[in-house]
C-alpha cells in the first residue's frame, strides 16, 4: 500500500490532462472524418466501428 502512495504521488496530472485531451481530439477525428465515409481506424477504435457496421440494429 505504501508503494501504491508513492507511486500516486509521483504521477503528473499534467499528463492525464494531456491523454484526455488527445482521447478527444482523436475521437472528434473518428466521428467526423473516418465514421461517414465508413473508412476504418487502427486497432480497438476500428474494431468497434467494424462491429458497428456488421451487428444488426436491433443488438445495437
């Protein structure tokens, strides 16, 4: 548990705030440009809009 605080405490919440911001950055990205013209992303993000266009409307 000690380890636990002074790993906590050593974190930046600079760099939370930097992987926020590009989370959305990168999302708005997605939505508007790769998500209409149904154009695939990398890795988890692609995965999830394939799934989007191949699982029936009624699951979704």
């Amino acid at each position: 548990m000690n380890r636990l605080k002074s790993v906590w405490k050593e974190l930046d919440p600079r760099i939370f705030l930097a992987l926020t911001l590009a989370g959305m950055i990168n999302a708005f990205g997605v939505t508007i440009f790769l998500f209409p013209v149904k154009l695939y992303d990398s890795g988890i993000s692609g995965l999830s809009m394939l799934l989007d266009q191949i699982t029936p409307e009624h699951l979704t």
